[in-house]
C-alpha cells in the first residue's frame, strides 16, 4: 500500500499523543459544589451521591483549605435551610446571619484566594421546594426576581466573588446586575444558569438539599429538553443582561447546548456536571462496570471539549489528584 495519509503516526505513541491533545484537562477548570449543613463536626453522607457529603461550616473549611492545595481555585456553595427557616417568601436567604452567609465569611477568611460562589435561587428556603414564590400554585416570575436581587446583594456583602442564579426566572441577570451596582458591589461577577433543563438528574442533587418540589414540576421555568435553538437566546439574552459566565446544565446529555453556546457567545461558558451524571459513574464503578477514574477523566475532557471553559463538578478534587498524579 502507499497512503499519503496515516492518521496512526499522530497516535503512534504517548509522547506524540501528548504533543497533538487538542484538550487538556487543569485542575483550575474546575468548580466544586459544596453542600452546606448548620451544626458542628457534621459530615453527612448522601445516600445517592456516594463519597459525598453535607458538612457543616467548620469541615467545608478544611475541604476548601484541601481542594486550594489540590489546585482548585473555584467552590460553588448550597446550604441545607433548616425546616423552621422555610416560608413561601425566602427571605431566610438574605439574612444576614444565615447559613448561606456565615459560610461565605468562613470560607473567605479561611481561604482568602478561593474563589467563592454562591447559589441563587428559592429553593432550598422554600416550603414548596420551588426555585420561586408560589401564588395559585404558579411560580411568580416578578416578585421572585425581587427576592433573588436581594439574595445576591447580601451574598456579596457576606463577601462571594460572584453570585450564580440557578432560577431561570426572566430578568433576573439584569435586576440582580441593577441591584449589585446600586450598592456599589462593582466587583461581584454574574455567573447565570443560562441554559438549565428541566431535568430527571437532578434528582440526587434534591436528596442532598432536601429541596424536592412539593407539587408539580419545575417546567414551567426550567427548558425543555426537546429544545436547541431556545438555549442560544437565553445565552445571548443573560450576557446582554450583564452575565459575565453562562452556563449550560445539565452536561453529559447536553454537549450540542454547549457547544452551540461556545460558537455564540463571547463570555466563558460554563457546564454542571450534575448529581444524577456523578450517581450514574459512581453507580456504574461500583458494581464494577466501568472504571471510574477512567470515566471521570473522559467525561470531564469532553465536556471541555464540548467547549466548557469552567466545570462544575463533583469530581473536581478526584479528577485534581489524578491530573496532578
Ligand atoms: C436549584 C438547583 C438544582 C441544582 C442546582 N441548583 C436542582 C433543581 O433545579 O431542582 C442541581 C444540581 C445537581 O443536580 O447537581 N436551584
């Protein structure tokens, strides 16, 4: 035979895959979600998310103090709302001595380079376990987004470098930019949930929060995931609106979202590598299916391929210690 082309020459050994790997994987892509619990000394397993934890605010420290060694330079924060905090208006989430609030303080004093992220939305406050305030059984779009304004201003005055809302409430990137100028948090970065589906992986993700719907189901804010085109425009629309990253969530069944995102926008883009996407790995490796290190890294590296800027992951300070071997 004489080929004028071999593509095995590029792949012939590691030294040369390693020169021509159009996507290497950092531990800096990563954000790891924290869950967050009140108490002391706490680490509670989560019964579908094998390996992970809620921890209370004293061992979230010692973990980020970890994953800053490990490399990972981005934690995103969830608290666990105490029952008795729970009300249809939210308002637990802009106390200023909240969980949410305390465990900012902590993690920035402790950690001072760590960047801290924090999520916005109603749900872990909420009796009803939606994302905003119930009247009539619908989500209402306005008052929430009043609630959410003051939710950030108060995570950026506790101290977090940038505020994530996980609603998908319509104009809410604006107001909350609007609300963070008008008291002077000019350094608070926007990193919206642009494109969020209405999505069955969730599902571990609610066990850990205790934050399940009550009633009904999030589509009536949360995408459709028979749709392509609608994530493109929310993208566009929440950088118009003063977003600084998008994201696309959930990742694994949305690597198309992501990259069509990547080829619109100008911002970095982000992906959350979700509960139900980390279940299904740790699942998998457990009964001895899949190798789960292999498959961590291979998702990961695709999903960067895809054309994430930014992970947020639950395997981040796995996948840290492997890239750092
Ligand atoms: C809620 C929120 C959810 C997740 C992040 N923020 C769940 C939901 O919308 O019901 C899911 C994260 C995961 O599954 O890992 N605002």
């Amino acid at each position: 035979m004489y080929l004028q082309k071999r593509s095995r020459i590029l792949r012939a050994t590691p030294a040369i895959r390693s020169l021509v790997a159009e996507t290497i994987l950092r531990p800096t892509d990563f954000i790891t979600p924290l869950f967050i619990d009140e108490g002391n000394g706490i680490k509670t397993p989560i019964a579908s998310m094998k390996d992970y934890y809620r921890m209370s605010i004293d061992l979230t420290v010692q973990e980020v103090k970890e994953l800053w060694s490990l490399g990972v330079k981005s934690v995103l924060l969830f608290v666990k709302a105490a029952d008795e905090t729970k009300d249809n208006t939210g308002q637990e989430a802009w106390n200023p001595e909240g969980l949410m609030q305390r465990a900012i303080k902590a993690i920035r004093d402790a950690v001072p380079e760590m960047y801290v992220m924090t999520d916005v939305a109603l749900d872990p406050y909420s009796i009803y376990g939606h994302d905003g305030i119930v009247k009539d059984g619908e989500i209402v779009n306005d008052e929430t987004v009043e609630a959410l304004v003051k939710m950030s201003v108060s995570h950026a005055r506790a101290g977090a470098h940038m505020v994530a809302p996980s609603d998908m409430m319509d104009g809410r990137i604006a107001a909350i930019r609007n609300g963070l100028e008008e008291n002077n948090f000019t350094s608070t970065g926007i990193m919206a949930y642009s494109a969020k589906y209405a999505s069955c992986f969730y599902g571990p993700f609610r066990d850990a929060l205790d934050s399940a719907p009550g009633f009904g189901d999030k589509k009536t804010y949360q995408m459709d995931y028979a749709n392509r085109t609608e994530a493109v425009k929310e993208a566009a629309q929440d950088v118009e609106e003063g977003a600084d990253i998008v994201m696309v969530k959930p990742a694994l069944s949305y690597m198309d979202i992501i990259r069509d995102v990547k080829n619109t926008v100008t911002v970095p883009v982000s992906a959350y590598n979700i509960s139900g996407e980390y279940a299904m790995v740790k699942a998998a490796a457990e009964k001895g299916w899949i190798d789960e290190n292999k498959a961590i890294l291979e998702m990961l590296t695709s999903m960067k391929r895809a054309g994430a800027d930014l992970i947020a992951t639950y395997f981040s300070k796995d996948a840290a210690r492997l890239l750092n071997g």
